[in-house]
C-alpha cells in the first residue's frame, strides 16, 4: 500500500510554489477585509463619541438649570487649575466669563477627569474639557446670589450671542461683539457649553471655531459664539441655555419674580 501526502511535499514540486501564491492571495484578501472592516469602524466611533458629548452637554445644562433654581445664580466657569471648581469660589464677578471651564466639581457631576474637570465624549485630553461661558451683564447679576431677584425679570438682559457662522461678526474680540445680521441663533442667552469636538487636539484652526475660545484660538475670548455645521470649518458642539428657559424654571421654583 502507498500513501501519498497531498498535497504533495516532495522538495521542487510545481504544487508547492502554488500554494505559496494561494496563501498570499488570502492574506491579500484579508488584508482588503480587514481595510474595509476599520473605516466603518473609526466611524462608529465617531458618531458615539459625538452622542455621548451631545448627552454630556445636554445633562451639563441641565445641572445649570438645578444649580442656579438651589443657589438664585449661576456658578462662575472653572479656571483652568481651579480643579473643576468655579472661580472665584461663591460667583459675583466671574474671573473668566467666556473662556473658562464647566464647573464640575461644584455641580457634582461626572465623568470628571483626574482634576476634577467635565470631559466630552472625544477623550480625557486636557483640551476634552468641557467649556462654560456665562453673561455678565446687568453687572453680574447671573452669577450674584439674588442677583436676577433683585435686577427683576423685567431688566434682565442676557447678552451671549450664538452665531451660525463667524462670517461677518461684528467687533470680534470686543465687549460688543454680535453676530452678522441674519445670523444669531441667539442673541440673549444666558450660558453657553461646549466641546472642542473630535479636533480638540488641534482645535482652533477651522475658521467657524476660532471664535469659540480654545487653547490654540489667537482670537479674544468676547461674548459671542459659533454654532456652525460640523465640518472642516468647525468641529465644535454647542449648546445653550436661553433666557425663556431659565426664567421659566426661576419662576416655577418660585425664585423670580
Ligand atoms: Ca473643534
Ligand atoms: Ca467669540
């Protein structure tokens, strides 16, 4: 009887090299495979982390709404080594109104990086935190215990402005600044809370986003925002808090009028 192995292993066979070339065309293949498999992934990924910073945003406003209906104000945004606490620590005349950080620390909420800051769904890089603006007007009286009761809801005027585009803003960088004409998606709110977005480690350079103060933005913090679609131009998600929804809640608490 005379087995022979197949396929066969005899040493200068035609059939040896074949199979050589067979298995680098399946790794080929897999290769193709796998290349293909990895793009949808990094997207998944992608639109996860973009969901889980909108929530993140989204309860962030929320704890806004409790704090200031417990507290007859706004917290002051967090110093960049305030630890997620607001600066200065009992509110007045915040020490960084449109370019500091969500107090975190002070609203209790999580997830928190190991400084105590509110991260976004991108990373827990430094530039993944969170960011909180606040009006200053009516001197302060947003961030002053008692300060809405005692402006009255009839004088209030918050003045954050929320642009869909930084084409044509006016006095960027200034105290005045203001949205093109046509172009505010709201010109008085009151809190403005944002992620750098997916870029964050380079964030800055799209030409929508440099208007939302970064690490890396050259321009002046002031008190006007852009909300753009994301794209090249701007990565960033924003949300708001406008003044019909504060007072709303102010008022169903029964701190105003
Ligand atoms: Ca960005
Ligand atoms: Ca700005």
């Amino acid at each position: 009887m005379h087995l022979i192995p197949f396929p066969a292993v005899r040493p200068g066979h035609a059939e040896r090299g074949f199979t050589l070339i067979e298995l680098a065309i399946v790794m080929f293949i897999v290769t193709l495979l796998l290349g293909g498999m990895l793009l949808p992934l990094s997207a998944q990924q992608d639109v996860r982390a973009y969901g889980d910073t909108q929530k993140i945003l989204s309860e962030a406003r929320d704890a806004l709404l409790g704090y200031a209906m417990a507290n007859d104000r706004l917290p002051c945004p967090a110093s960049s080594t305030s630890s997620g606490v607001e600066d200065p620590v009992g509110g007045g005349t915040c020490n960084y109104p449109y370019d500091g950080y969500f107090p975190a620390a002070t609203l209790g909420l999580s997830p928190v990086d190991s400084q105590g800051f509110l991260v976004d769904g991108w990373g827990s890089d430094s530039d993944n935190r969170i960011r909180y603006s606040v009006s200053t007007a009516n001197t302060n009286a947003f961030t002053t215990s008692s300060g809405m009761k005692n402006t009255g809801i009839t004088v209030l005027a918050p003045d954050l402005q929320v642009c869909s585009t930084g084409v044509g803003m006016s006095n960027a960088g200034l105290a005045t600044a203001a949205c093109a004409s046509g172009t505010a998606l709201a010109s008085d709110a009151v809190a403005v809370i944002y992620s750098l977005g997916k870029n964050a480690g380079s964030a800055g350079s799209g030409t929508e986003e440099t208007h939302n103060p970064n690490p890396r933005s050259t321009t002046t913090a002031d008190r006007a925002f852009v909300s753009a679609a994301q794209g090249s131009a701007s990565d960033d998600q924003v949300v708001w808090m406008s003044k019909s929804t504060l007072f709303n809640r102010l008022v169903a608490a029964g701190r105003l009028p």
